[in-house]
C-alpha cells in the first residue's frame, strides 16, 4: 500500500528513516549502486521528497505503528 512520507529521523547507526503518514517507518538509505536515493544526504532533497509515496509493507501485513 501506498502511504506518503510525512516526515524524517535518524536511527540508532545514523541511517534516515521516512516516517510515513500511516504511522510506519521506512529506511531511506542512499547506498550506491544498489540503492540510488540521492535525494536523502541533503535536506533540501528530503524536504522536496516531502508527500511522495512509497510502498508500505508494514500496511499490507497489518502490522502495528510503529515507535521511536
């Protein structure tokens, strides 16, 4: 299921992690070439990433939201 990121924060080894409007977190993680996120290193990239959607997996198990 789609769910749009509302927001962002950094987990315990300083990876980003989108916070989507569903209450689940994602891991936003820029590690070249397997995964090309340039958008995540600078804020601005982040900020205009602001609304866009990605697919929750969390939301297709039914899983609980999650916590900081």
């Amino acid at each position: 299921m789609k769910q749009a990121i509302i927001g962002y924060h950094k987990d315990d080894e300083n990876d980003w992690v989108a916070q989507l409007h569903c209450g689940h977190f994602q891991h936003v993680r820029h590690n070249p070439p397997f995964i090309n996120r340039p958008w995540v290193i600078e804020e601005a990239g982040r900020l205009l990433m602001l609304g866009f959607t990605l697919e929750c997996k969390k939301c297709d198990l039914g899983a609980p939201k999650d916590s900081y």
